[in-house]
C-alpha cells in the first residue's frame, strides 16, 4: 500500500514538472527580455534625440539665411539698413516665424552691417550655442558678446 501512495506521489511530481516546463518562461527570463529591450530602445532613443538637435541646428541655419537675404535685398532698394526685422514682411520675407527651440530671431545694426542671429537652445545670449550670420558692409561680428 505505501509502495502505491509513493509512486503515485512521484507520478504527480513529475505530471507537475512537466506541466510547468510547459507552461513558458520564467521570471527571470521574462526580465533579461525587458532588459535586452530597454538597452535597445535606449540607444534607439539617443540617436533619434541626436538627430532631433542636429536638425533644430540646420533650421535656425537656413531660416537665418533666408532672413540675411531679406535684409540684403531691403538693402539694396532702399539704400538704407532695416530697424528691425518686421520692416521686412511681407515684400522681403513672407513671414518671420519663430527658432526651433521657439524664441525670436534678433536683428543687431553693427557699423555698415548687421548680424542676425539665434540665441540656440538655451535661449540665452552667449553660452556657446547662438546661431550668428553676419552680413553687409561692416567689420566683425558683434553678436553673442
């Protein structure tokens, strides 16, 4: 009788064994797997954040071109430097929109010339980050000092 009892008992423990090799994985599989996925999704994140600055660069960039170009072409008409951006719109420029980090492009006289300019993503004045164009006649640039 206790023969029965005890291999019945040893046939259950190995049903069970069975069954929970069956049944999937782990915790401690499962958790290796979320941590593979987060390494990835990580540097996913970096390099599209990177990117992401990169871009804003380029656009402050041309747009501050774009607005050196209205003040050359104002220039020329009229023979005379603009007071501020807004005299430009909407014969020289269409439109002044903001930076990509959402702060004003300033405009700065200097001598015979000018300098436009963006103060970059910390939005403030120096710090390494602005965004300059110099242009006209005059020396050298004078913005960010």
């Amino acid at each position: 009788m206790m023969n029965s009892w005890k291999s019945r008992f040893e046939s259950l423990l190995a049903q069970q064994r069975e069954r929970s090799r069956k049944r999937g994985m782990t915790l401690i599989e499962i958790m290796v797997v979320l941590v593979i996925l987060g390494l990835i999704a990580g540097a996913i994140g970096y390099n599209v954040f990177n990117q992401l600055k990169e871009a804003q660069i380029r656009t402050a960039t041309l747009d501050l071109k774009s607005i050196s170009n209205g003040v050359d072409l104002y220039h020329v008409e009229t023979g005379t430097w603009p007071d501020s951006l807004q005299q430009l719109v909407p014969k020289y420029l269409k439109e002044i929109h903001k930076d990509p980090w959402g702060s004003d492009y300033s405009f700065v006289r200097t001598g015979e010339g000018y300098d436009v300019y963006s103060y970059g993503p910390d939005k403030a004045q120096g710090g390494g980050d602005d965004i300059t164009v110099h242009g006209g006649e005059g020396g050298p640039s004078t913005a960010g000092k």
